[in-house]
C-alpha cells in the first residue's frame, strides 16, 4: 500500500526537533461494500458454473438412456422372439420415464441456479441470464425430445408392425401443421394491409404473451387435473374386469382386495389363462382377448383408449382345450391313484403306498414276534437279537414313510378332484351367454363410458398444449413478473416468432408468408409421400412404471400405468419404409438442431462468464481521503 506523508513542512519541523517520522495512509482493509461486490461475483460465477452443468447433465442423461436402449436391444436381438418383443415395449417405457424424471430434476436445479445468479445481478447480467437460461432450455428440451424419438425408432426396428400408429399421429400432426399455417397467413395478410407499425406489433406481442401465460399457468394445469381424474375413474371402473393389475411385494393387502373385487367371469377368464400357459407345449386357446369392440376414440386425436375384453375361443380350439387340461387331471388323478394303490385282497396282491404299508406292517409284526421268541429262549442268541432289532428300526422308518405317502396321494387325489370340478364349473361361467358373461359386458360398456371421458380430457389437453405451441412461448420464458424475458422470441415459426421478427425488422411480411407457404407444402408432401394400407391390428396390454410430475415440471412419484401396444396384422411394405425414412429424417433434424443450440448456449455462457467477471472493474473503490477513503489515525 503507498504512504502518502502529510506535508513536507511538517516533516521537516518534526526532523528538526529529532522527533520519529510521522506518517498517515490508507488503510489496507477492504471496505464492507466492495467485499459484498466481491462475494457476490464468486457467488454469481460459482451459480453460473452449476447452471451449465445442466447443459453436462442433459448430455449425460442422453448417453445413459441410449446406452440402456443399445442394452435392451443386445438382448432382444438373441431371443428374437414374440415374448421378447413384449419385453423390449416394456423395458423402452421404463428408459424413457428414467429419461423424462431425470430430465425434469436437470431443469429444476437449473432454475434454481439461474435465480441464484438474477438476485445479484444488475439490469444487463440479468438480460443475459435469461438469454442463457433460453439458450439451455432449448438444449435440454431437444435432448429430451432425442431421447424420445430414437426410443420410438428402437422400438420401430423391433416391431416395424407400429408404424401405422407412427403415421397416424404423424398425419394429425401434419395436418394441424397445414390448419396453422393457412391461418397465420390469413393473420399475416391482415397485418399488412393494416400497415401494423411497431407499437401495434408490441402491443400484439403482450396480448399473445398474456394468453400464454394464462394457458400455462390456469388453463393447462386445470385441463391436466381433469385428465388425471378421468384416468383415474376409468381404472377404478375397469378394477372388476382387469385381471392383469400388477402389484408389489408390499402390496399383499391390496391385491387380496382386488382379487376379492373381480367379476366371476374376470376371474373364468383368469383361470383358463393361467392353463393356457402352463400347458403352453400343447398350443391350447381358451380365451381371445377383443380389443376392437370397445374403443374410445376421438376424431383428430391421436389417442384413444381400448377396453380389453375376453371370450372363449371359437370352435375346436375351446374343444381341444378343454380336452387337453380335462385328459391331463383325469391322468393326474389315475397316477395319484395308481400311487396311493389299494391292499391285497383274496385274489390280488396290495399296490402302491397302501400296499407297501400292509406289507411293511405285516413284515414289523413277524420281526416282533420273532424277537421275543428269540428273547423267550434260555440259550437265546446275542447276534441273532441284534440283527432282528436292526430290522425292527428299519421297517418302522419305512412304516412312517409309507404312512406319509398315503397321506400325499390321498391329498393329492382329492386336490386333483377338485381342481377338475373347479374347471368344469368355470367352464360354464364363461359359457356364451351366462349370466357372469352379461355382467362382465355390462361393466366393460361402464368402463368404456370412462374410458371416453378419459380421451375427451386428454383431448382437452392437447387442444391447449397445442394452442401455446402455436403462440411458441413456454413457462420459462417468463420471469417472476410474469413478463416475457428480454431476447426471447418464441419458438420458431410461431406467431409470438413472428411477430417478434416483423418488429426487430429481421423479416418482413411476404417472407413469413412465404415461409408458411413452404410448410403447407412440405406437410401436405409428408402425407401423400406415406399414404398407405393396412387392414387392422390387435392391443396387447402391458404395465410399466410412470414418472408423475408436478405443475412446475418437478418429478413427484412414480405410478403404474397400463399401456396399450398396438399390434399390427399386416402393414404395406412401402408404408414401413416411409415411416422408417420419415423417423431417420426427424432423428437427424434433433441431432442437427440440438448442434446449433448447444452452441449458441456456449456463446452466451461465455458472454455471461465475461460479464460477471468484469462486472467490478466499473466500482470505483476509493483509496485516499480526497478520494473519498478513511484516513487511518495517526500513530
């Protein structure tokens, strides 16, 4: 630190008398303001530092869940067979869940860190960090959307017969792109003849921003609160007929009670499933499962919900069935029975279990009284009365075993008898027409009402996911104030994006026009470029793990959820490879876009790095009284 002397007339006055030098300056210690700068620079940097991180832990999430993708195929490839194909669905629905919860926490610690930084940050870092923040978003939200759509080609390449259901939503989806574009045309042509100049285009701005804020923060959460209470009602009111529901190891008491719950036709159905599969060598067919008859569906929505319903099998099938598991306790009981076997008569010698006892019993008693004979003898012989005791252990140990025989055979006997009484009389619960059958149809035109809720709900949900899409603003492109962050422009090609072009100057009116003009045509050129034929497919029904979310993107619980996999009986060849191409096209488009973002993140985070950094070098810390320091008393 420099000494400043306090003027050299004193000095010389103090020389002069012999006295010590007399000296003031400026103290060393840092004042309380410039420190609280100081700190809250290494805490904005540090908050930067973890808030980039998330960019690291979007691509670490990706690397994991394409690697347990790349594992679930190895394993699917060595089987390659029907069950290992239901395997793969379900193994897919997990690594995409894992993926979404772990997505989800990535985002929420990143918005942590971002406000971590915007508490002490001046008006220009905090324009910066919103452009940071976006910038990231974008990254993530692209990873995420990679994820999903190689998982959906993985399963693809398993089962090429889903590419219908693929084309289906692709179609909505294109058509829906068409229905944008012809209206922001209709909206963009008003706009010039108008001659909207920029505070009308402002103006449009801020009422677009408002109507996407509301639908995020109001519309959409209460949309989402009705789908899961529609979700809900419906697999409540399926319960009675579901008899797939699975369970956990700690969930013994619930599963007494919805086993006590089933319908008796459900619980038909589930009995001759379960001799279907454990007489699977034998190709037997008691129950089909309909997917087709009870199906709710709504137009223009992608989704729809298939109440999975059973009857018996037609025709020989059931007949065969019935004679193959019929055969198959009738030979169980003659074996159980030739077994336990009978004891001898006057004619015929004892068999089995029966036999072996009599004969064992007969055996001890001429062991017995030849042992006391022996004993009875005044010269009786040591070796002699050994020998028989050995034998009088021996056959009292085989006596035992045969008495437990017995007792085995004739429990078994009687189970078996059982059983096949069992089986004839659930045999005529699933009896065309019973009374149990009419039951069970009734309750699954219940469920299905439930089920159209369900889709109607989801639909409802859809109709505003996709309205802000199409104003292109999400929930992080506002701030606390519920203003839209500085630099954000809205999803591309969206109607908040072009707007915000029309009024940064960065386009004009016929080139958004023409750009509409151009999606119109390439969404109508995807559809007619992968029409095709299929006639119908199948549902089969699965159970996978669910990640549940909250309002605000934070991961809550997991849940189970049953999944409908459409299977397709026959799909044009020509169709498979459209799909296919359209698949690979959308992979590369992500793969190309997530390159752009992450780079135009690393641009900001470095522009924000730097700024932070100099974020002091304009403080003017003073060091000298005239400066507007402390002098130091002097000494």
């Amino acid at each position: 630190m420099r000494k400043k002397f306090i003027a050299v007339y004193a000095l010389m006055a103090v020389l002069a008398l012999g006295s010590t030098t007399l000296t003031s300056c400026v103290d060393d210690n840092e004042s309380a303001s410039v420190t609280a700068i100081r700190n809250a620079k290494a805490e904005q940097l540090k908050a930067l530092a973890a808030l980039s991180n998330a960019q690291a832990e979007a691509a670490k999430i990706q690397a994991e869940a394409e690697a347990a993708l790349k594992n679930a195929q190895a394993e699917w490839k060595k089987e390659q067979t029907e069950e290992a194909k239901q395997k793969f669905a379900i193994k897919i629905e997990v690594i995409k869940a894992q993926a979404e919860r772990d997505i989800a926490e990535a985002k929420k610690q990143a918005l942590d860190y971002e406000k971590q930084i915007w508490d002490n940050a001046d008006a220009k870092i905090q324009a910066m960090v919103s452009d940071y923040q976006t910038a990231l978003n974008k990254v993530i939200s692209t990873k995420e959307e990679l994820i999903e759509a190689k998982i959906d080609y993985a399963h693809f390449e398993v089962d090429s017969t889903l590419a219908e259901a693929k084309y289906k939503e692709f179609v909505i989806d294109q058509n829906r792109t068409i229905a944008q574009n012809e209206a922001d045309i209709k909206r963009l042509q008003a706009l010039a003849e108008g001659g909207a100049d920029k505070t009308a285009l402002a103006e449009q701005m801020e009422v677009l921003a408002g109507q996407a804020y509301k639908m995020l923060h109001t519309d959409l959460p209460a949309v989402e609160a009705k789908q899961a209470e529609a979700e809900k009602a419906k697999e409540d009111a399926y319960l009675p007929i579901n008899i797939d529901k699975p369970f956990t190891e700690d969930q013994e008491h619930e599963k007494l009670e919805w086993e006590a719950g089933l319908l008796p036709y459900a619980k038909g159905v589930q009995t001759l499933k379960a001799y279907e599969a454990e007489y699977s060598d034998e190709d037997i067919k008691f129950i089909e499962a309909d997917n087709e008859t009870y199906v709710a569906s709504i137009k223009e929505c992608f989704e729809e919900e298939a109440v999975t319903v059973y009857t018996r099998s037609k025709g020989s099938d059931f007949v065969k069935a019935t004679q193959v598991v019929e055969n198959a306790l009738n030979k169980d009981i003659a074996d159980a029975t030739a077994n336990l076997g009978a004891k001898k008569t006057a004619t015929e010698a004892g068999t089995g279990a029966l036999g072996r006892l009599e004969q064992n019993e007969a055996d001890l008693k001429a062991k017995q009284a030849a042992l006391a004979a022996e004993n009875a003898k005044p010269d009786k012989n040591q070796s002699v009365i050994d020998e028989l005791e050995g034998e009088i252990d021996h056959f009292n140990v085989e006596i035992e075993k045969e008495k437990e025989f017995v007792a085995q055979y004739t429990e078994e006997i009687a189970d078996l008898k059982q059983e096949l009484k069992d089986f004839q009389a659930t045999l005529e619960v699933v009896k065309e027409g019973s009374d149990a059958q009419k039951q069970y149809i009734e309750t699954a035109k219940t469920v299905l009402k439930a089920a159209e809720a369900y889709v109607t709900a989801q639909h409802e949900v859809h109709k505003v996911d996709n309205a802000i899409k199409l104003i292109g603003l999400s929930k992080y492109d506002f701030n606390d104030n519920m203003e839209v962050n500085t630099g954000v422009q809205g999803t591309n090609g969206s109607q908040y994006n072009q707007l915000y072009k029309l009024y940064s100057n960065t386009a004009d009116v016929e080139e958004l026009i023409a750009e509409c003009e151009k999606n119109i045509a390439e969404a109508k050129k995807a559809i007619e470029r992968g029409e095709s034929s299929s006639n119908g497919y199948h549902l089969e029904e699965k159970w996978v793990d669910v990640a549940v979310y909250d309002d605000y993107g934070n991961f809550t619980r997991w849940e189970q959820k049953r999944v409908l996999i459409k299977v397709y009986d026959y799909v044009d060849e020509r169709f498979t490879e459209t799909t296919r191409a359209m698949m690979e096209e959308n992979i590369k488009r992500l793969e190309e876009e997530l390159a752009v973002y992450e780079q135009i993140a690393n641009n900001y985070k470095a522009a924000l790095d730097a700024a932070i950094q100099a974020s002091d070098s304009d403080v003017n810390v003073p060091e000298t009284p005239e400066e507007g320091g402390e002098e130091t008393p002097a000494e």
